[in-house]
C-alpha cells in the first residue's frame, strides 16, 4: 500500500517535471524575443532542468537506500524467525518420536508379562 503511493507520488513528480519543461519550451519559442535572447533563456532552462535532476537524482539514491535498508532487514527478521520455527517444529517431532518409542516400549513389555 505504502509502495504504490510512493509510486503514485514519483509518476505525479515525473509528469509535473515534463509538464513543466514543454510548458517553458512552449513558452520561450511563441514569445516574441530575438535569437539571442532567446538561445540565453534556453541555456538558463537547460541549467535549471539539469539542476532539478541532479536533486532529483539524490532523492532517489536516498529513497533506494531506504528501501534496500528495509528489505534487508525484513529479510533477516523473516529468516530468525523461520529458523526460530523449524527448530521449535523440530524439537516438538522429536519429543513426540521420543514419547511413541518410550509408549511403544511400556506396552511390549507389558504384553510380554
């Protein structure tokens, strides 16, 4: 649930940065600016859309090496206590093997009186 909002709120970002930057395109070539003017305000975009992405780009790392975090630590959680049940499960056949013999053994030695 948390994944798919998370999901949802990057494919909202991705579509708003794309918005925005045909948006200013579409802008800068209908304004009435000469070719100088107008080259320099491509330039500035470009920069601030290069900017946009390389924080965008840390945001990202961040946010994957939070979810590797808890993968692994979800991972390791699940193994301890996959290991904790096989042992118990393990300990409860035995008993249970032990007490059948030990049964087994009683009603032999009573049918041989």
């Amino acid at each position: 649930m948390e994944e798919e909002k998370e999901v949802q709120s990057k494919d909202f970002i991705i579509g708003a940065l794309i918005g925005g930057l045909v948006g200013a395109l579409v802008a800068l070539l209908c304004a009435p600016k000469s070719g100088k003017d107008l080259r320099g305000d491509l330039n500035q975009g470009a920069s601030q859309v290069k900017e946009r992405a390389e924080d965008w780009k840390g945001i990202a790392y961040d946010k994957s090496s939070e979810w590797k975090e808890r993968a692994v630590d979800s991972t390791t959680q699940l193994s301890r206590n996959i290991s904790q049940k096989t042992t118990e499960l393990t300990q409860t056949v035995q008993n249970k093997l032990r007490n059948n013999k030990q049964q087994d053994t009683t009603e032999l030695v009573e049918e041989v009186k």
